[in-house]
C-alpha cells in the first residue's frame, strides 16, 4: 500500500521554549491549488479501497432504509397554531402547521409551511434555527449551506407561506428570539469575513435587533463588546415586560445574567463573573426562575426577585440526580432530570414542592419539550436506542399530572436490541458507566464485533439515542457501548470538570477502562473491538489511537479536533479553551502538547484507520483531519519499511460538499455512515454474512 506523496516542510515554531514542528500547515489553507490536489489524492487512493469492503452496499441499504423512515419532531405551539419538523424520507425534514397539535399529523388538515428540499438543488442547504413569533404570525429562519454554520435568516408570512424581503447574513449560533408586539427579534451576527469565511478566527460579534421590514443595515446593536471579542451573548427568555441578556465566554464557561425592563436604557447586572452557569427559563410574578450549578454540582432551581435582585433556592440540589432543564407552565414547573444518564419528568409548583413523575418511559432520553407560560399542556419527544422517537402530550395543573398521551408515529419500529448498564473501574479508582446495545438474539455467551462510540466533553451527555448508523451496526449482529465519560454532562459539574483542562486525559483513561473491561468480561476481544467518534469525540478516537493502538480493531475520527496546539486560531475554535485550555499559555501547552493527536503520532503499527471530514467544515476545520492523515500515513509507512507489521490501511475520506455535519443530506450521511461501518465491519469481523445485496 503506496500512500500519496504529501509534501513535508521545514516549518518550525517555537512555543514556550519548544521547537514544534509542523510541516503540514501548509494544508491550513483550504482553498490552495495544493491543498485541492491534497483532497484529491486521498479520495482517489480511499476510494477503490472502500468500494472492496464486502458490506458497503448492505450498510448503505439499511443505513438508508434508517435514514428515511418517517419521523417526527417535537411539536410547539404559538398563538393558537401548532408546528413541527416532519420527515417522510426526504434529505431535510419540512416545517408543517396546522390549528392543532393532532391535525400536524393529518394531511387534510396540516400544510407545509417551509422545505428546506427545495432550497438547493442536492439538499445541501439545511434550515439550522426556526423561530414562530408568539403571535404565531411570522417565522424567522436561518438557512445554512453546505454544511457551515454561517446562516442566513429570513422571514416567512406564517398565512401566505410567502418569504418577506427581509435577508440577514453572517449570523451564528443564536436563534431569533421575539421582542414583544412579535414585529422584531434578536439575533447574534459578525462582520462579513474579510479573508476565509470557513477558517479564519471571527472577530467580535453584536447582539442585534430586526424589525421585520427594515433594512438590516440599520438594525440597532442591544449588546456588544468590541474589547471582549472572545465573548457571545443572548437575549433569553423572551418576556414582554424584561429584556435578559446572559453573556458568556466558551462552549461550556459560566455565564452572566443582566436585565432590564423594555424601553429603559440600563442593564442591572444579577450575576458576573463567568464562573458558573445560569440558565434563564422563564419570569413568573416578578421572579426571573434560573436552572444553576452555583454551590450545587447537579444543579437547582433558583429565582431572582427582579424587583430586589435577591436569589434564593425554589428546588433543591437532587440527591443524586441531575437537573438538566424547567420551564414554566401557566400553573406550575416541569423539572426535566438524569437519572444514571437516562432522563425523566417531574411536575413542581412554583414554590418548589415537588409533585407527579410523567411516564415518560425506561431507559430514553427526553429529545425535545416546549411548554407555555398561557397553558397546561407540555408536549415532549423521548428516544431511546430502540425507539426512533415517541411523542407525548402532558396535561397537568400545578404539581399534579391530569392526562398524559402518546401522538402514534407512522413507520417501522427500530431493529430489536436489549440495551443494559455496565460499569468499569477508571484510572483513578472513580466507576465509569456505560450502556451496552446488544442485537436481539445475543445471549452473551460468546464475544461479538463491538463498536464504541464517544465523546466525552463539553459538559454533553451521551444519552440513550436513536442514530441511524448505531442502529443499523447493531441490526448487523454487532454490541454497540456508548460509554458516559469524565467531560460529559451525564453526573452534573464536577463529573464535567473532571475531563477538562489538565485532567484531559482521564477521559482517555476512562474509555480504555471500559474497552479493556469490555475484553475482560467476554463482551468482545481486541481483534473485534472498534471505536468511532465525531468532533470532540474525533479527538477522543485520535487520542486513543495514539496512545493505546494496540487496543483497536479500527478506528474511526470523524471530523475531529486533532491539532491541540493550533485548535484555537481557527473561526470559533478560542471558545473551546473553556474545556480544553488556552495554548497560548505555558501551563495549558504542555498538557496539551502531551495528548495532542497530531503531535503524538509514533511510527508503530497503527490498526485500520479511517478519517473522515469534510471541506467545509467552518467548526472544526478540516485542516486538523488533513495533517493528522498526512501524519499519520508518513509514520505507518516508515514502520512497515521498519519491518514491523504495519500493513493496515490509513485512509481519509473527504466529503467536498459537507461541514461539520450539522444538516447534511441523508443521501450523504447514508454514504458517509455505509463507509464507516462497512471499514468497522471489515476489520472487527462483522462483514462474514453481508454481501452485496444483502441488507443487515
């Protein structure tokens, strides 16, 4: 196997004191002639090898049977009218509306107010943020193309189903948040880039109000800080009376809370200082009601008297559960917790008495919920790894449950699988949980082909989840372990906290942990055992593909954040510092020169690898798989020239119309997801009764 010639320099810099060498920076330049021929090279040399994989075309069939069964989103309700996300097999799902929540589902009755198809002729531009105006008049959305997260928001006359001439370009992150009287909203935007929009490091961005009709240029600035560019800001909850604004400084720092009534100029500030996070979810009698982990590391319910700024505790810190989420209805609080990383439902009343459980069910993940301050009605979706999406509609009053019901959902249920806990014991003494997926006929009397997919960051839980491409793995006969690691969001801040910064690694420690038990146990053997992970997850699967190669049947980065020492001067990548540290300074580059993927790439025997991107990936830019690959290929040549047994494969897949994979075409992701599992197959022994044509 002749990897593609990729040209080395001598690019060197030195940072505290160390000679790094990077002689692949070059390929940050995404727009080059060379980097193109780059892209090319490695498609044209992963392709044939991928086309041989005896269960790429089964995969593809069953991922995209997956993909395209019906779904449906988790309805909400403005002004008397009721809306959804629907797919019935099409690349992007459609918003329907109808004058209630049981007509969405009735053809008769419901009519498509926005397809995303019918924005690009491939699929490719995805509608990332909707917001309907209380009124349930207008609808502000953001269209997003190519799989970036630049969107341009527009607006869309909910009667006519007509767009207006409204068109606001180079926003972010932010939805559009309705001012009172439903004519304006906020939004988060930047300066249009001034040299690559898809990696150069954005500036100071603007908290911005729209009045529907106006020009944009025009629009007034509610918040800014053009001294503190490293910082976002949002206007939320929408109240008529408030205008709250929570400012923060990374993907998962503290953040700030200011109100101030409408129409005043000055901004009270109730909590500064960046240093934990509250979560605003609603006003009710003059107390702005906040979802923190200030002296509680599994979060409380607190509320600030707007009129004081007094804080005092409504719910408690749980024992042992973690308040993820409330919200408001007209009589009461819904409580949303995690219970051993599943999720369940909890009425309240506005004083915090704790009231009914909703039955939601075992083992699922609460995937969407809305709730209004003007009704008893809560609607929620729930997913496990079996159930491809259940929708519930809750009457309550208070604390107490009147009625719950379930809307029925068209379609095939999802493949059978038994889903159970497991446990392992981590580095530092501390039980590492896991959930283990295993196909219907598996007794466990024997090892089978394993996928581990992580994450492991951001303060992100990995919940109980239906995804077409886990599900389709274990439709094939293979155990599927999503394992929750220090870094995630499943045990509340300090689990967080443990897999941040300079305790990075324990997250690695806690993943080997739970592939060495899964070996020990009989689950699975190391020449079965493959591992896959996106974008903070990416960087897991390339960290533990280079500290500990000898464990995997295959590895799969999937747009992963791989270059630690450089990850931050790429468009939002200086937010991430909140979890990962800041390189620039001495004491977070050595720890993070310590695990840097990149960095640490040895010539050893390396097992199957395969690397996926894409070219337009504005989050996580594709430069971090680009060199990682090059690297990557150099060393596992040179160790096989050392005559070690390094025959296997290293291959990077580049997708040249996709981002970071946020609104991809099913189409896409059912190729993308086909190769991947097809390579894990191939490689774990999965693939022995998948042949063309036979779908898994």
């Amino acid at each position: 196997m002749r990897y593609p010639e990729v040209r080395r320099d001598d690019t060197v810099e030195t940072v505290h004191g160390e000679a790094i060498a990077d002689p692949y920076r070059w390929l940050e330049d995404g727009e080059s002639a060379e980097t193109r021929a780059f892209i090319e090279a490695q498609n044209a040399f992963a392709e044939p090898v991928l086309a041989q994989l005896p269960a790429r075309d089964a995969f593809r069939e069953r991922v995209s049977a997956l993909l395209t069964a019906p779904t449906r989103g988790c309805p909400w309700v403005r002004g008397g009218r009721a809306f959804a996300w629907h797919s019935d097999g099409q690349n992007q799902p459609v918003l329907v509306t109808a004058e209630s929540v049981d007509e969405l589902d009735d053809p008769a009755a419901a009519r498509v107010l926005l397809d995303p198809n019918g924005l690009s002729d491939d699929g490719t531009v995805a509608v990332t943020m909707a917001s309907v105006n209380p009124e349930g008049t207008l609808l502000a959305y953001g269209a997003a193309d190519g799989g970036s997260d630049w969107r341009t928001i527009r607006v869309r006359d909910v009667a006519t189903g007509k767009d207006l001439p409204d068109e606001i370009r180079w926003t972010k992150w932010n939805g559009a948040v309705w001012l009172p009287g439903g004519r304006a909203f906020s939004y988060w935007a930047y300066d249009a880039p001034a040299g690559d929009a898809l990696t150069d490091e954005m500036g100071a961005g603007r908290l911005l109000r729209h009045d529907v009709g106006t020009d944009p240029a025009e629009d007034a600035v509610l918040f800014t800080r053009p001294d503190a560019p490293r910082m976002f800001a949002r206007h939320w909850p929408r109240d008529d009376d408030w205008f709250v604004l929570s400012t923060d400084t990374g993907s998962s720092s503290g953040n700030d809370l200011a109100v101030r009534r409408h129409g005043d100029d000055a901004l009270r500030q109730l909590v500064e200082g960046h240093e934990h996070e509250w979560n605003a979810i609603g006003i009710h009698d003059g107390s702005l009601f906040v979802v923190t982990d200030e002296g509680a590391a599994r979060y409380r319910l607190a509320a600030f008297d707007l009129a004081s700024g007094r804080e005092s505790t409504v719910v408690p810190e749980h024992a042992e559960d973690v308040l993820l989420d409330a919200s408001l209805t007209a009589t009461g609080l819904v409580l949303e917790y995690s219970h051993d990383a599943s999720h369940r439902m909890q009425l309240a009343t506005f004083a915090g008495d704790l009231g009914d459980d909703v039955p939601l069910g075992d083992g699922v993940s609460i995937t969407g919920s809305d709730a209004s301050q003007d009704s008893g009605v809560v609607l929620a979706t729930t997913e496990s790894f079996v159930d491809r999406g259940t929708r519930h509609v809750v009457e309550v009053d208070g604390a107490r449950l009147v009625a719950h019901r379930i809307l029925p959902t068209p379609g095939a249920a999802a493949p059978a699988a038994t889903t159970e806990r497991i446990r392992a014991t981590s580095t530092d003494g501390a039980t590492v949980p896991a959930f283990l997926v295993r196909p219907a006929d598996d007794d466990g009397s024997a090892p089978r082909p394993t996928l581990i997919w992580g994450y492991g960051g951001f303060n992100i839980p990995m919940n109980p989840g239906f995804r077409a491409v886990l599900a389709a793995w274990v439709a094939a006969g293979g155990v599927l372990v999503v394992p929750n690691l220090r870094g995630g969001g499943e045990f509340g801040t300090d689990w967080h906290k443990g897999g941040t910064k300079e305790r990075k690694q324990q997250v690695f420690d806690d993943l080997f942990a739970i592939a060495e038990h899964l070996v020990a146990t009989g689950v699975t053997t190391h020449a079965q055992l493959a591992l896959h992970g996106r974008s903070n997850g990416g960087l897991l699967a390339g960290a533990a593909l280079t500290q500990r190669p000898e464990l995997w049947a295959a590895v799969l980065p999937g747009v992963g954040v791989l270059d630690m020492l450089r990850y931050h001067r790429f468009t939002i990548g200086w937010a991430w510092a909140s979890d990962y540290g800041d390189p620039d300074e001495a004491e977070a580059h050595a720890y993070l020169r310590a695990y840097s993927p990149l960095h640490n790439v040895r010539e050893v025997a390396h097992p199957p690898t395969l690397i996926t991107t894409g070219d337009h990936d504005d989050r996580v830019v594709p430069a971090h798989s680009f060199k990682f690959a090059a690297e990557l290929q150099r060393a596992q040549a040179a160790a096989r020239a050392a005559g070690l047994d390094a025959d296997a494969p290293v291959l990077l897949s580049v997708d040249t119309r996709a981002g970071h994979g946020m609104g991809k075409p099913k189409d896409a992701a059912a190729l993308e997801f086909a190769d991947q599992l097809a390579f894990a197959a191939h490689h774990t022994g999965l693939d022995g009764g998948l042949r063309e044509g036979q779908a898994p």
